[in-house]
C-alpha cells in the first residue's frame, strides 16, 4: 500500500496562513508582547491553579484526510475542569484598553482555540467544550474574558472547513516533495571526482545528520566545503533524516557560493527549491521601510493578493533569489520581505544570516517557536559566530538619550518624563561607580534598573499606541525597541553573563554582556536536530566545540589541505617584534620587506595590519619610498561598491597580464575572510603582526571569565582569535590546485611554541626567515622552480 504524504502544521501556522487579509500595517503594535506573554500567562495560571486549570497543555492530531496524512500541533495555554465542563483557555496579553476589546476582535484568536478545543473535545470524546478568549491588560493587569461553547460537530465543520482550505498547499507541498526525492535519488556528485579530503567531510556530514549530531569540522581552502556540506544534506532529505535545511552564513558572498551550488546541481538535474532572505532594508522597494497602507501601496492589500503571488512563483521557480523575488513580488504588488518569509514554509533550503536562527530578536518564530524541529543547521565561516553570538545575547542602553527624552517629555506626557528620570537618575548613580577608573561591573544583574525600564516600557507602550505620526513618536520609539531588548536579554542573564558601567566620550553605558555564548548557542540548536559547524579556521577544535555550544559527544575532525604544499612557500620572520610599543621603529623595516617580497616576482599582493594606524603609517612610508609600485588600501568608511572597487583592482581582464598592485588592508577586516582571488588575482600575502584584537575592557573580563572557569583565559579572548585572524589572511593566496603563492609572517611572536602549536598541518614544512637577504633567497628559489 502506499504511503500517504505527510503534512506536518501547527495550529497557529495553519490558522494564521488560511485566515489572514488586508493589509500588512506596522503602525504601532506592542513589541512588549514576547516580554510580557509570558508574565501575563504565568500570571492567569497561577491565579486559576485552585480552580481546575491545567497550565500549557499540548495537543497533537494526527488525521487521514483526502489522501493525505496531517499531522497538527499545538499548545493550548490553559485546560480548565469546571463544573460546568472543559474550557480551552486562549490567553493574550495586549496594552489596548479592555474597553476597546469586544466579543468580534479577533478572528484568529477563536479560530486558534477552537482548533484545540476540537483536538481536546475529539480525544476525550466531549459532546461539548467552552473556548474561553482571556485578555489581559498589562498596564494595569486586569482581565476580560469571553466564553463561547460549541458541540464537538460544530468545532469538526470549522476545523476541517479549514483543513479543506489547505488541501490546495498540502497537495503543491505532497506533490513537490515527491518529484524532488526522486531527483534527490539519482543525483550523483556534480563534479568527476572528489578533492582530496571532501569525500570524508561529506560522508561526515552524512553520518551527522543522520544521526542528529552536532560536527565540528575545520576544512581548508580548496576542499570544497560548500558542496561537501550541501551535497550530503540534500541526500539525506531523501532519506528522511531532514525535513529542511537552513545555510547559515556571515557575509553575502558566501549566500552566492550556496546559490552557485544549487545551480549546478540544477544542471545535473535536481529539482530543489531554495532560498535567499535578504534584510528588509535592503530588499524594500521604498526608500523609507514604512509597513503601512498609508505608506507604500506594496503593504496595502498585500495579504488580499500574497497567496496568489506565491502559487505563482512555486509553480515557476525553484531558486529564489533576491531578483527573482523582487520581480515576483512586482509583479503581484506584495511586500518583497514578507514574500520571502512566506517562501521560507515551501523551500528546501533557506540562505541566511545567522541571525535568523540564534538572534533571541529577530530569528523565524514560524518555525522555532518550540525546539526540535525536523531542521539541519550547516553553519559556514562558523569562526564568525562567536563574536556575532556574543552580540546576540548581549545589550546596552545609554544615558544621554534617556536625558534628551526627559526634557522632550517634560510638557507633552509628565508621566513618561518622571519614568525617564527615575532612569536618569540611576544612571547618574551608575556614572558615579564608574567614575573611579571608566569603568564598573558587578556580576549581578541589575534588577533596580529591570524595575524602572519596565515602569518606562509600560508608559512608552500606551503613548505611542495612540500618537501615531507624532514629531516625537520616533525618537520615544527607538528608546522603547532598545529598552525591550535591554529586558529580553535580561531573561538568558545568569552566570556567564557580567554587567558593567562605562563612562566613555561624554556619556554613561550600562550593558549586560555575554561573556560565554556556549550554552545559548547550545538551547538554540535544539531548534533543530542536526548541525555543522565549519571553517577553513576551526582551530583548536575543542575551544570552537566548546564555545559553539557543543558537547562531549559531538563530532570533530580537521582535514588536510587538497593543495600541493610545493605550490605555497610560507616564510616566517620572527625578527621583528610588532608589539604596539615597538611598531613605530618598525614602519620603514616593515616596507622594506614588503618591497623585497615584491621584487622577487611581478604580481598582486596583499600586506595585512593589525590597526588602520599601524597600516596607514606604512603605506605613507611605503608610497613615498617605492611611488613607482601600484598601491591601493581599505578605509574604515568603505561600502559594498568599494569595496568592489578595491577587489576588482586584482582582477585582471580575460587574456591580459597582470600589472601589479599591492594592496594594503586589516587583519580581520572585510579584504581577509571571504575574498577568492584564483590564479594571478593573487601570488602573496605578507602578515604583519600576531592579530590579537586591541586589547580593551571586555577582552580583560572575558579573559578574566574564562581563567576561573578552565585558566585559558587569555587563549580564549586574546590568542585563538587572533590566531584565526592570520589563519584567514593567509588563506586568500592559494585558492585553486594551479595557483602558486607566498604567504610571509611577520612577528617574533610567530617564533614561540604558544602559535607554533596553532599552525594548521599545511603549514608544514616552511622556513624561517632571519634576514632580509634569507627572505630575498628564499623567494628567488621557491620562484625559480617552475
């Protein structure tokens, strides 16, 4: 017999998708609601736990229904036992006024509850069952309550009133999904063969998902580690061990190798539908991101005509690229960004910056809202993501605007103005503590402060739901969003966050500050079953393990570079010292030795710094010794059209020579993680300095962190990073099995056993370098061999 296709929903999800019309309409909605749900729920529970109410109960369906197997989800906040009988309770917290909340409010909030109460009514065979819609006020905490009661028929013809809408999707779904197997099932890899090392990686990978695992993988350049992810991934939806997969990634160059692999394995003949999720402001066809009727004519109606818009771009399309979203979304005249959120539920693949899987703000409710979905996370540039968690998890709120608001406020509402300066006034406290040496910090949060925001939250919330359009509405509004994610923050805070003050530049910070991201990272994974972390720099191992958020039992392995090593010299001159004390009598031996590599062989080149200042004294130097050599540098204000102004000064045109251009950048910087100059786009890279970030107050506390918790202090906040910073650096020169490349260290510091121990086993062998005439002959010989 066959098997029928499974469709698996939520009920919010189905409700939501069936029932929405109208316009999308961002005038102001409370954002306190995620803060505050759940207070208000806790709330409503506790007060009913003598009168019968069982808390958060879920309720799961499973249905055979017109040749489909649906499988429906869901979690009811509340089953009360009367005497009367059962009663699903449907709680929502809102700052309206009670007044303005009728019976008719909200088509979507009955329809959720009576989803349940038929689950519920069904399972326990009830003839009859109460929806109760409970509101509370947060303001004030007051509760109004509406109860309906329904026969068990009545619930059934609404439920699969609503299950008969979306056989039309169940079937674009079912119907998909099969001719995408069955593509899946005689795809062969889309190159002849594997480089060396990326058939392990992918059987790896394999093995990983399958077995929803976490891997740890560091893959040198060249391995392939997009494909060795994607390939083995895609094959195991096939399988069954993976419903979706989600690629993860830091910068928009690396979305475009995901999209290129998808492309050439729609060549070799598979059918998979993928997408990429550019951020609203850069997808928006308005110049203001205004989501409201008023404002742009994509948001007026969108709703009315969005369904339509995406059966079309399904039945057409299978990569969902920005242009490719962007036409269909002209064409229907639908909101691009929401478009492509609404495309996220019918891809295979979702492109995306990391955020939208572990930023507590902004990640995809529609489908983490509970963990364990049927997800695989592949995680590209994974060493990015420390960093960018740390932001994540962490927030800050400054004192000047909180001043400004006050006196703003001072006439128009008394009542706000008091709350900002309660706030002011502890910020002055604050200040005073820092004032001793900038700065102070305390382990503790800060729950004196939690207590005056949400006082300010509350007001914040009333006045802009009604000042709409008002000159100070924004101003107000940026306060308000910083001060709710102040307060979400403060919901993870707990020994490995830390609290400090700053007195810096004429204002007083006060931040929460996530010093160890490992196990936020770790509960957000559980938003999925199964997830790779890789790098060309994962190294060591066991500290992005443990930082990432893995465990004793996750997988690791670090695989050899697929490159000649006799294609590469690596030289390293541990003569020189770039501590900061010493790099101003560095300036003209440091431009020697760039002019010295260049004079052995014409070509590209990059020189890497650890500081602008550090970089911006050599060029001048540099340029005014050597102003016959070609020279170009990275600026701290470059945007994305420079930056491929400075990129394509290394790319020469089809058929023609390289002149020769030297160009000057920043380790860490946006021209040494992710930039693919093959063949002579670039011969050598010369490393100046060890990378270690500039040592300031939060490197200092999580130094201090992590000493107490496993005395590798300053590896973890100092060494390993920078390390990876000169890891990446070097990685830019041999990109291909044909290119040939220099990559020189210099530092003293590249002379100890601490980095030796670092350097990745295609370091091996290299030379060292103790003169410039040892530097000069060492790259005559490696030049000189054809």
């Amino acid at each position: 017999m066959t098997k029928q296709p499974e469709i698996k929903l939520s009920v919010r999800n189905l409700v939501e998708f069936m029932l929405r019309s109208g316009n999308i309409d961002s005038q102001f909605i409370s954002n306190a609601s995620a803060l505050e749900g759940t207070r208000a729920h806790q709330k409503v529970q506790k007060d009913n736990q003598d009168k019968g109410y069982t808390p958060e109960v879920s309720l799961k369906y499973s249905l055979e229904y017109e040749g489909f197997s649906f499988r429906i989800e869901g979690r009811a906040d509340g089953i009360i036992a009367s005497e009367a009988g059962i009663i699903v309770d449907e709680i929502k917290s809102t700052s309206r006024p009670l007044s303005q909340i009728d019976e008719e409010s909200s088509n979507t909030h009955w329809a959720q509850a009576k989803c349940y109460a038929f689950i519920y009514a069904l399972q326990h065979e009830l003839p009859e069952i109460a929806v109760q819609l409970t509101y509370f006020q947060r303001d004030n905490d007051e509760i109004k309550q509406f109860l309906k009661s329904f026969t068990q028929s009545e619930l059934a013809l609404f439920f699969y009133d609503l299950i008969d809408q979306y056989l039309v999707w169940a079937s674009l779904t079912s119907d998909w999904v099969a001719k995408r197997n069955a593509t899946i099932r005689v795809l062969n890899f889309p190159f002849e063969s594997y480089r060396r090392g990326q058939r392990e990686m992918a059987v790896a990978v394999y093995k990983t998902i399958a077995e929803h695992q976490k891997l740890f993988v560091q893959a040198p350049t060249g391995i392939g580690k997009t494909m060795s992810t994607l390939f083995p991934a895609i094959k195991s939806m096939a399988e069954g061990h993976t419903g979706k997969i989600f690629y993860l990634t830091a910068k928009t160059i690396v979305r475009e190798v995901a999209e290129e692999a998808f492309a050439k394995m729609a060549d070799q003949g598979l059918a998979f539908k993928s997408i990429t999720l550019t951020a609203k402001e850069k997808i928006c066809f308005r110049e203001e991101t205004i989501c409201d009727p008023d404002h742009c004519q994509y948001a007026r109606g969108h709703f009315d005509r969005i369904n339509g818009a995406i059966l079309d771009i399904l039945a057409q399309e299978n990569r969902l690229t920005r242009p490719i979203i962007e036409g269909y979304a002209h064409k229907h005249q639908v909101c691009p960004f929401e478009f492509s959120l609404d495309l996220t539920l019918f891809s295979d693949c979702v492109i995306c910056d990391y955020n939208y899987v572990f930023d507590p703000r902004v990640y995809l409710k529609r489908f983490f809202t509970d963990n364990g979905g049927d997800y695989t996370f592949l995680i590209d540039e994974a060493h990015n993501l420390v960093d960018r968690a740390r932001s994540m998890f962490s927030a800050a709120l400054y004192k000047k605007p909180i001043l400004e608001l006050k006196r703003l406020f001072k006439d128009r509402d008394p009542g706000i103005a008091k709350a900002l300066g309660k706030l002011n006034a502890h910020m002055i406290g604050l200040r005073k503590l820092a004032e001793a040496n900038q700065y102070y910090r305390q382990p503790e949060a800060p729950k004196d402060f939690f207590s005056l925001l949400m006082q300010f939250i509350h007001l914040a919330e009333a006045w802009l739901v009604k000042n709409e359009g008002n000159e100070s509405h924004e101003q107000l509004l940026e306060l308000y969003f910083n001060a709710l994610t102040f307060m979400r923050t403060a919901e993870f805070y707990d020994h490995r966050y830390l609290t400090y003050v700053e007195n810096s530049n004429g204002d007083t910070k006060i931040k929460l500050f996530c010093l160890d991201p490992s196990h936020l990272l770790g509960e957000a994974i559980k938003r999925g079953r199964a997830a790779i972390f890789f790098s060309a720099t994962l190294s060591p191992l066991d500290y992005f393990a443990e930082i990432l958020g893995g465990n004793p039992d996750s997988y690791k392995i670090s695989l050899p570079s697929p490159f000649d090593v006799k294609n590469r010299e690596l030289l390293i001159d541990d003569t020189i010292s770039t501590t900061f004390r010493n790099r101003e009598k560095t300036y003209p031996v440091i431009a020697d030795r760039i002019k010295t590599v260049l004079a052995q062989h014409p070509g590209n080149y990059l020189v890497y710094f650890p500081s602008y200042k550090y970089l911006n004294a050599v060029f001048e130097i540099f340029s005014e010794t050597y102003p016959e050599i070609i020279t170009i540098r990275q600026t701290p204000e470059m945007n994305e059209d420079d930056r491929e102004l400075f990129l394509g000064q290394f790319r020469p045109e089809p058929g023609t020579t390289p002149a020769g251009m030297l160009g000057f950048g920043v380790l860490g910087g946006i021209f040494s993680e992710g930039v693919d100059l093959k063949h002579e786009g670039l011969i050598g890279a010369i490393i100046v300095g060890v990378g270690l970030p500039q040592i300031c107050f939060e490197r200092n506390i999580i130094r201090d962190y992590f000493n107490e918790k496993n005395h590798a202090g300053y590896e973890y906040s100092y060494l390993y990073p920078g390390m990876n910073k000169v890891l990446q650096a070097a990685g830019r020169v041999i990109r291909t099995e044909t290119d040939r490349g220099v990559i020189v260290l210099i530092d003293e510091r590249f002379g100890s056993s601490s980095y030796r121990q670092l350097f990745p086993r295609e370091w091996f062998p290299h030379r060292q370098i103790r003169s410039e005439a040892d530097l000069k002959k060492s790259l005559q010989d490696f030049w000189s061999q054809s």
